[in-house]
C-alpha cells in the first residue's frame, strides 16, 4: 500500500517527483496519488517505460558489483539516487566488501528522509540533500568527505538522471566536471533515455516538465549522450541500451517498443 500519511511539510505531494515516479515504476510504495497519475498517463504514449525502469536498475546493480568486485573500487558517489529500494548501491558493494562506502545525493526532501532512516546504523554510507549538478557543495559536503578519499579511485554514478538535467544546465559540462575531480582510475557511469523518434522527445520532454513543474531536462540522442564521455576510456562493450550491457542472466525482462530506451555507459579515467 502507498504511504499516503506520511507527508513531510517540505513535499508537495500534488505535484509529481521524478524520484518517486521511479518508485512506482519499480513496484515501491514510496509515492503518491500525483505520482501514480502521472506514470499512468506516460504509459500510454510511451508503454514501455515500466520494463526500462526495471532493466535500468538492474543495469545500476550490474555494474556497482563489477567495480567493486573486479576492479576493486571502494568508494561510490550515486548522483541523484532516487528512494532507496532493495539491492541499492550500498548494499551490492558491502556485499563485496563491507568496508565499501557510498554517499548518495538527491535534492528530492523525501529520498533525504527515508535515506537516513534506511542508512542510521551504517556509518559507511550517507544520504545528502543537494542540487547533482554543484559539484563543489557535494564533493566539499562533511559527509562526503567524511568517507571519500579522493585520492583514491571513486566511481561517480549518474545512472538515469542526465535527462532530468536542461540544455542550460550543460549535463556535458557537468560530466567533465566531476572527472576533473576523480583520482586516475576512477569511473564514470553515465546513462539517460534517449530516442530517435522526434515525436517521442518532444512529447516526453514536453509531458515531463509540465508534470515536475519543470523538474527536467530532455530526452536525447545517442550522439548527444556519447558526447558526454568525449576523449574518455569507455569500458567493454562500449556505449549500449543498458540491458545489454553485460548481462548476467537472460531473464531480465524484454522491452517490447523502443521507442525510447535507456543508453549508456562506463568509462574510465587515466
């Protein structure tokens, strides 16, 4: 059941958050009766947003448990993480290795509330409230430097979120930004939805923004995505459709339209 009762004075529950509108997608119970309306209305142009939801976050899961487990990565900062769900990033990489610290960043009050809840008795992770694309508040926040040594590698997630990242904003820039700040052999991990169909832009894009009062940004194009990891080490096998990026079992769910897919992938810095 959706927990309508608990409404912090800093959430307008009326009018749609991306974050929690991924919740729903998900199956979580973390959103609200705006939320659920509006997932339902995108489902109608764009049907197969469910099943990327899905694959994406099993893409998120994929790709933590590799760095953690083959190139012994430790220290993980989850740009715009969304509510916390079952297998976040905290919990793949404890599962390699306990020691693994993750800080999470969202601006949404509701990921900050239930984040800290979910994350009190483990000192090795933290949940911040702040703005994705002010990198020097983030990097420079007591917690983040409480468990990130920046002198050793880090891998910065930006795991379906560029897209909620305007032109203006310059989601590039902000890429080029937080490699600026990593240690040689750091990661990147950058996907957002894109499609090659005009309409489907325009109308999500359009849809999107009305709906989050202007919380978003723009659905892509491939080129514009892959500008992102411009003179950048990409990691095998290179730039994909997130499911099919190194799938460790054939019962992921198939996407049956494309008329958008989730499109991404990793680099890594020298």
């Amino acid at each position: 059941m959706q927990r309508e009762s608990w409404r912090p004075d800093a959430i307008d529950t009326k009018v749609p958050s991306v974050a929690r509108m991924y919740d729903y997608f998900l199956g979580g119970d973390d959103n609200y009766q705006s939320d659920r309306e509006a997932c339902e209305q995108l489902l109608e142009q764009v049907p197969s947003t469910k099943t990327l939801a899905v694959n994406n976050r099993r893409f998120l899961q994929r790709v933590v448990r590799l760095l953690a487990a083959e190139y012994g990565v430790r220290q993980f900062i989850d740009h715009g993480s969304g509510l916390p769900t079952r297998d976040n990033v905290h919990q793949v990489a404890q599962a390699v290795d306990p020691d693994s610290r993750v800080v999470y960043v969202d601006n949404d009050p509701i990921v900050l509330a239930h984040g800290r809840a979910l994350l009190e008795e483990n000192d090795r992770t933290a949940v911040i409230q702040a703005d994705m694309r002010d990198t020097e508040a983030i990097f420079g926040h007591e917690e983040t430097t409480r468990l990130i040594d920046f002198s050793q590698p880090v891998a910065a997630l930006f795991v379906s979120v560029m897209h909620c990242i305007p032109d203006e904003s310059d989601p590039g820039a902000l890429v080029r930004r937080v490699a600026d700040h990593l240690a040689p052999g750091s990661f990147l991990v950058v996907c957002q939805l894109v499609s090659d169909r005009p309409e489907i832009r325009k109308f999500v894009t359009d849809f999107m923004a009305d709906a989050t009062g202007g919380h978003w940004g723009r659905v892509r194009e491939e080129h514009e995505v892959a500008d992102y990891f411009t003179g950048m080490e990409i990691v095998e096998p290179g730039l994909v459709e997130v499911s099919t990026w190194r799938p460790d079992s054939d019962l992921a769910p198939t996407q049956l339209t494309d008329e958008w897919i989730e499109w991404g992938g990793v680099a890594r810095l020298s």
